[in-house]
C-alpha cells in the first residue's frame, strides 16, 4: 500500500512512503518532477540513482513494508538528500574487492555524490548525500566519473573480458560501466534505449552551454 506527502513548503519536499521494490518508480519519478519544478533537471538521473540505491538498502537492510521517509531540500549551492528509515544500525563502505554483497551501492553512492553520511535520529537513522547546484556542472561531472572509473576498475570481475595483459583503456572501462549501468536500469524497470536517448540529450545540452 502506497503512503505518499509532501509538506508544503516550496524548498523542503518530504516524502512518506512504504519501503518495497514496487515503490521504486513511483519514486525515482517523484524526484524527477520535484526537480523539475526546482529547474534543477541538470541533476535528475544522479538524484534519481541515489535515491534508488537508498531505497534499496531499506529493502534489504531494514525490510521490505518498512515505513520509511525521503527528504529533498535544495540550497543555494547543493542539493541534499536524505532517507529516513526506523533502523538505527548504521551502514558502512567496505573495501572495494569485498564484492558485490557487502556495500556496491555506497561505493557508487560515494562515488557520485559531493558528499554523503548518516545521522542516527531518535526514531531510527537518515542517511544523506549532496549534490553540488553550481555552473560549473561540465567539471563536476567529468570529476565524478573519473571517480566511479578508478572505483569500478577495482571491483573483481567487471573487467573480465579484456586482455589482462594490458590496462584497460579509459574508453573500454567506460563502455563497461555503461553496459553494467544498463543491465541494473533494465532489471529495475527501466529502457535502456530510453536512459541512452536522455543521457545523449543531457550531455547535447550541458556540451552546447
């Protein structure tokens, strides 16, 4: 059963809803219309992956039917993210050859966001990430994925079908990720044309400016 709000303060959106892997669009387009509204739709497919992952750590760390609350809140320079949940066992980002049982989501989490943390409140915990809202999204965005580059390279088996004997090449790491970020979109629902189309129309237009 759906439980969905929001508070009507125009720069705080506050979202009930029950924790369960059939929410999970509901959410993620939640968020992409929230931005919308914000005019920060530069950020919609990061906050929407963040938001996903944080949902789903819910489901599986806390249960599925868990009553849980998602927080946006921009401000003059960023974006904050929060997911509160009635859980207050903290989770951690453990080493990156541990596989992909043990924290892949914090990793990528980590990976994407200016910052992330988790506050543990007197009803369970919120675990929160920053997006930056800054001009210079072109850099920001080229810094972010050298990050998840340097981070997925160490993870065991993703590289597996390129010649050991050489390093991979940026652009065959790139193309790997790609391919996984496809597979994880599918399997959540998504069209893989369709995220292709909107990231090429996203670069298109951060490119042009």
């Amino acid at each position: 059963m759906r439980s969905y709000g929001e508070t009507s303060l125009r720069t705080r959106y506050v979202l009930p809803f029950v924790a369960a892997p059939i929410e999970l669009h509901m959410l993620r387009r939640t968020v992409r219309e929230q931005l919308g509204e914000w005019n920060a739709s530069t950020l919609s497919d990061e906050a929407q992956l963040a938001v996903t992952e944080l949902a789903t750590n819910v489901i599986e760390h806390v249960g599925s039917g868990a009553p849980a609350t998602l927080v946006l809140e921009p401000t003059d320079d960023r974006l904050r993210i929060e997911m509160h949940d009635t859980s207050q066992k903290v989770p951690t980002q453990q080493p990156q050859n541990c596989g992909q049982e043990c924290g892949r989501g914090l990793h990528l989490l980590a990976a994407m966001a200016m910052g992330w943390g988790v506050t543990v409140t007197a009803t369970g915990k919120a675990v929160w990430c920053e997006f930056p809202l800054s001009q210079d999204g072109r850099r920001l965005r080229i810094h972010r994925a050298s990050t998840m580059l340097d981070t997925y390279q160490d993870l065991p088996g993703t590289l597996s079908g390129l010649d050991v004997s050489r390093p991979p090449t940026g652009e065959e790491s790139a193309t790997h990720l790609i391919a996984d970020l496809l597979h994880w979109l599918a399997a959540q629902g998504g069209d893989p044309d369709t995220i292709l189309d909107r990231a090429q129309t996203h670069y298109e237009a951060e490119a042009a400016v």
